[in-house]
C-alpha cells in the first residue's frame, strides 16, 4: 500500500458572485472594499470587486468569507504578491 502524504486543503465557492467561502487560508496580506490578498495553500490569491468585506475570518481553520460582488477572482506568480501586499502607501511612494 503506498502511503500518500496529506496536502492541505484549498477551495473556492462562490455563490452568484455576491459571496466567496475560501479554505486553506494561510494569512490576510491585505484587504480593502475593492480588493482582497490572500495567502493561500495554492499561492497568493486576489480577490477584487466592489464593495467587498469580511464576513468571517477563521485563521485557525484557515477559512475566510467575502461578500460583495466579485468582479476578479486570481492567483498571482512568485513575486507580484510582493508589489500588492505594500498596499496604498506603497502604489503612492513608487
């Protein structure tokens, strides 16, 4: 019998692009009304809509919901998570 190594689950559901429940939720890099930044099991993922908020934010289940309507939903390459996470302070000193 061949033993497999358990990896951490990740989903996405999204219910008519008002509501997100996301698993394998490492951190909250970022977030704001327009765009969120996630670390995820599966990389850093981003979120961007119009009027978004936190419904829920379970760190310790590794499990956040969003509502708002979502516009974008994307996993960004090694190093692009960098540039967003700086947030406005960050896009304004450039």
């Amino acid at each position: 019998m061949i033993e497999q190594t358990k990896r951490p689950r990740h989903e996405i559901v999204m219910v008519n692009r008002r509501s997100l429940a996301i698993s394998g939720v490492k951190n909250v890099e970022s977030f704001d009304s327009e765009e969120f930044l996630l670390e995820t099991e599966a990389g850093f993922l981003t979120i961007r809509g119009q009027n978004l908020h936190m419904k829920n934010l379970s760190l310790e289940t590794g499990e956040v919901a969003i509502e708002g309507l979502v516009i974008e939903v994307a996993y960004l390459e090694q190093g692009q998570a960098g540039d967003r996470s700086r947030g406005f302070f960050g896009k304004l000193f450039k």
